[in-house]
C-alpha cells in the first residue's frame, strides 16, 4: 500500500473507527454483488451500518435500497455525502 493509500484509510479511521480491513473485506464481498437484488442491496446497507456504528432509520434504509436497486445513486462523492446526511 503507497504512503497516500495509507494516509486515506488511517483518515477514515481516525473519523468512522472503521478498520481498513474492514473496508476491504466488504469491498470483496460485493465485488460480484447484484445491486438490483434488494436483499443484496439492504445486507450491505446494514453491514456498513453496523461497521460505522451509525443505527439508520427504517426509513433511510428504504430510501438507500430503493436508490441503489434503481441505480439513482449519485456519481459525485458531494451529492452522495448530502444524500447520507438526509
């Protein structure tokens, strides 16, 4: 891992208490994810839910589910930040 890998994974640790290896092992789990299954797509939610410590409402899990089964997830880190942050 380069010097800026590492620089960003021990950033989003000292902001989420997630471990890197965390990020990873999710990240190969859904590398041949179907994000049009919405039992696929509400597993992962809560996984990174649970990872973050972050309880979601019902409600934002709904919407989250809905958008990614429907791929109207936003492709610029600034929208998606604002859509968790609803």
């Amino acid at each position: 891992m380069s010097d800026k890998q590492s620089n960003i994974f021990s950033q989003i640790k000292n902001k989420t208490n997630i471990n890197p290896n965390d990020i990873f092992k999710v990240a190969n789990s859904v590398q041949n994810a179907d994000f049009s299954d919405e039992a696929t797509v509400r597993d992962l939610v809560n996984k990174l839910s649970q990872m973050a410590n972050k309880p979601i409402s019902k409600e934002k899990e709904d919407k989250l589910v809905q958008a990614i089964t429907q791929n109207k997830i936003p492709k610029d880190m600034n929208t998606l930040g604002q859509s968790f942050r609803k």
